[in-house]
C-alpha cells in the first residue's frame, strides 16, 4: 500500500516507523499525483475544492460535522486528527484498502468473463448462421463491448497438433491452445475482434476490416494473418496455418466467410506449413477428372489384392503424384481415401486376414485419414497400412492357404469331367475366386484353367491306350464339351491329335 504526504511534514516522522514495520511505501510528494494509493492533505477547503483524485485522507486538529459532509461531497473518504492512534488507524487504513482491491478485481474479474461469455456466445451465433436479426446482432455487439461489426473470418489451425499432443492429457493440451490464444488476443485489440475455438486445434477469429479497406479486404486480410503468423512463431514454439475468407458487411453473411475460411484451410493438404490461404487464391470452380482418380485408386487395390506390395507402393507413389498436381478437391481426396480403405479392408479379409485384426485397423486408419495435415503424412500412412494388411493376410493365410489348395486339388482330381469353376470352388472353400485363383497360381505354379486342362488331357491319354472309347466317349468323359474342342486342345497341347496319339501308341506295341 502508498501512502503519499502532501504538505503534511509532521506526519510523515510519525508514520514512518509504521510505515517500515507494515512493509507501507511512504514518500512526500510536492505536486499532486493523478493516480494515487492513498493521499494525506491539510485541512485546506481551497486545496480540497481542486483534488480531483478519488481515494483522499484529510489531516486535521479538529473538524465539526459540516466540514465532514462538505469533505465527502468532494470524494474524501476519511479524515483524522493530528492527535488519532496512527498505528491502528494505519492497520485499520490498510484491511480496508487490501479488501478493497479484492472487490474491484472480482467485479473487474467477473466483467471481463461476462463479457468473453457474451463474445463467444456471439461469435458462434455468427459462424453458423443462427444470428439472423441485424438489431439483436448490433445490441449483442455493444454487450460484447465491440466497436464494430465483423466482416471477415480467419481460421487459425496450430500446425501438426495431433503430432504434438500425442500421448499428451487434456492439461497439456489446454495449455498449448492457451500459449497461441494468448499470442492472438495480445496481437487484437478485445474491443475489435471475436476468438472463438471451433476445434481442437483451431480458432476463428471475426475481424472487422476497416471501411476505407473495402476494395484492398484481400491484402488487408493478409497482412492481418502474417501479422499473427509472425507472432505466434515468435512467442511460442510453434506455427500455424491460416484460412482466410471473403469479407461480408452484412453480419448476417458472415458464416458464409467462416465456410470459405474452412475451405481455404482445407488446401494445406497440399501445402507445407505455417501457409496463409485466401479464399480467393483457391480455383474455387475448377474440377478435376474423377474417373482418372477413380482408375489410379482402383490400380492400387488390384495389385493389393494380390499381395505385390512393390506394386502397390508404385501405384500408391502414382496417385499421390496425380493428386499434388490436379485440382482435387482435399475433402473429395479424403473422402476417396476413406472409401478405398474400407475396399482393401474388405479384399484383405477376403484374401484370408482375421477380421479382428483388420477392423481395429481400418477403424483407427479411418479417424487419422481425417487427422493428417499433409498429403506427404496421408500417403505414408497409406504404404504403412497396406504393410501392415499385407502382413496380416500372409500370417493367416500359411496354413489356411495351403489347406484350401489341396481342398481344390482333391475336388479337381475326383470331378474333373464335371463342370468345374473357380466360382463354385472358390465358395466350396469360403474364399473369394480372386483370391483363390491367386493362391493356386502361387501354390501350384499354373492356373486354375491350365491345371484343370492338364488333368483332364492326362486322364484322356490314358484311356486312349486303352481301344475300348472312341474319341468321341473319350471327350465327354473327361469334361471336353465336344469331340472337335477336346481335339483342338490335345493337338495344342501334344503336337498332334487324339487319333494320332492313339495310333502311335499301338504301333509302338
């Protein structure tokens, strides 16, 4: 606490011993201060009638009780004699002012929360459009404290978060958003602006750009964001990202600038960080052939599917390429990437993996395609997930593969004069035709159609040893359609006919 002497010499040799033992500041001024802890004067109704300062202490020998009102009426809110216990007086002087300051800074304190709950409600209000009636949104704005009407939205999102706050509790995490909210708000005047936090990472900031800036609300926009770009990588260890929309003088229009804001953001999937976007800067009506996307994703599930994870890696390597140099949409890109995440999760399942690997995966994958910042950590998590589904699949699939094949086999070899097919095989051991077409390629070195070929031409070279079917008996019974297509296939096959093998044979005899 101050206490400040002015033109009382002999009291400051009686407080100052008080004053040492009370820890007070106690000092002897010859101009009246404007911002004072407390003020001792003479009893003077001429110095009284010019002190402008609220907190007043009147010294006197004496004083009667119309001296007293008049005193008060001039701000003065306590007087003491020359002869008054100074110690207790001293004690009594500094409870009262300590309590005080505790009052005006809970009132001070409250105020300023009424008044951030009031901007906040407000800037929430505006971002989604439920703020509709122009008069209730002016009225609200003076609540706010608001010197003007915002016009324009940035969106300011802390780069990498999730990298940052991996592992991390929400402590940690409040405390980084603080770190920047603090930066944002010392970089905006309260009275001008609106913070909100509309994610976990990121805040919208409502700026009333001025009038005169109407033609230049781009540049002035930009220069705003560098300006809180700069200050954030200055005063805290991290960056950001800032989405930028057009600027609405109608508040009501103002959600409109809150979406282009988000989707101006949404193109830092192509970019590094710490990027500022306008709205403006985005080929906003642009479009992109999907069905070129459509082919490059297809051509990484199909060599997925069949386990080539070299393939995969370069049609991966292939998509990312397209996408950094078309005009895709970031959203749409997402969206995509999503969808073929579920296709491989569904075709690796198919090829053998154990669902109660795969769905903890996909669903985990699933969240971060939303999470990832930059197209370089969306297509690493990509070869990351194939890895791990590709290795899902070959852990399962070493006993089950080879007990399907030798299923398959065994079928083969007792009904190949049937109308065998992959299709009907492929249900007979729950396996897609697909995939079990592979497995027998790896499995057997040949194809299903070649091994199937191979038996039924080896069965029919044995019966035509033998003189008691004709060829065409001998077609039919080992799954020919006809004696002229079994002909054709054996001549391809042996270099010759069924009659001339049969006939070489009995002359061999």
């Amino acid at each position: 606490m101050e206490l400040n002497l002015y033109h009382v010499p002999s009291l400051y040799k009686k407080l100052l011993p008080i004053s040492i033992e009370k820890n007070m500041i106690l000092r002897e001024v010859d101009v009246l201060p404007q911002k004072v802890g407390i003020l001792f004067i003479p009893n003077d109704k001429q110095l009284l009638s010019s002190i402008s300062v609220a907190k007043t202490i009147v010294v006197m020998d004496e004083y009667w009780e119309q001296d007293v009102i008049w005193w008060f009426h001039q701000g003065v809110e306590r007087c003491y004699m020359m002869d008054h216990c100074w110690e207790l007086a001293l004690t009594q002087l500094q409870y009262e002012e300590e309590k005080r300051k505790k009052n005006a800074y809970r009132i001070a304190l409250q105020e300023k929360f009424s008044v951030r709950a009031m901007k906040e409600s407000l800037a929430y209000d505006l971002i989604h459009g439920r703020a509709k009636n122009i008069r209730e949104i002016w009225e609200r704005s003076k609540l706010a404290q608001l010197t003007a009407l915002p016009n324009t939205v940035l969106l300011v999102s802390i780069d990498h978060f999730n990298r940052l706050a991996k592992n991390k509790g929400i402590y940690w995490k409040n405390n980084l958003r603080k770190e920047v909210l603090y930066v944002i708000r010392a970089q905006l005047p309260f009275h001008a602006s609106l913070i909100v936090l509309t994610h976990e990472h990121q805040f919208a900031i409502l700026l009333p750009l001025p009038m005169e800036e109407e033609e230049n609300s781009r540049e002035y926009a930009m220069k705003q964001a560098v300006t809180l770009q700069k200050a954030i990588a200055k005063e805290t260890p991290y960056t950001v990202t800032i989405g930028i929309g057009n600027r609405y003088d109608d508040p009501r229009n103002i959600h409109e600038s809150f979406k282009e804001s988000e989707y101006a953001y949404s193109y830092s999937l192509f970019t590094e960080e710490n990027m500022i976007i306008h709205i403006q800067d985005v080929d906003y009506y642009e479009t992109v052939s999907y069905e070129e996307l459509n082919r490059k994703v297809q051509d990484i599930i199909s060599v997925f599917v069949h386990g080539d994870m070299d393939g995969a890696r370069q049609a991966c390597t292939a998509l990312f390429l397209y996408v950094k140099e078309s005009k895709v949409e970031p959203l749409i890109f997402r969206l995509q990437m999503i969808e073929m995440l579920s296709t491989i999760s569904e075709a690796a399942i198919q090829h053998g993996a154990n669902p109660k690997q795969i769905m903890p995966l996909q669903i985990k994958y699933a969240k971060k395609m939303y999470e990832i910042e930059t197209l370089r950590e969306l297509e690493e998590m990509m070869m990351n997930m194939m890895t791990q589904y590709i290795a899902s699949i070959r852990e399962t699939n070493n006993e089950t593969t080879l007990r399907s094949v030798q299923v398959v086999l065994q079928y083969i070899e007792k009904h190949y004069a049937s109308d065998v097919s992959l299709d009907l095989l492929a249900d007979m051991v729950e396996l897609s035709p697909n995939y079990l077409s592979h497995l027998f390629k790896q499995t057997t070195g040949s194809s299903f159609v070649d091994y199937l070929t191979e038996i039924r031409l080896k069965k029919a070279k044995e019966m035509l040893r033998e003189l008691h079917f004709t060829i065409y008996e001998i077609a039919e019974k080992v799954g020919f359609s006809s004696s002229q297509y079994f002909s054709r296939v054996f001549k391809q096959a042996e270099g010759m006919t069924p009659t001339t093998y049969r006939n070489n044979v009995l002359r061999g005899r």
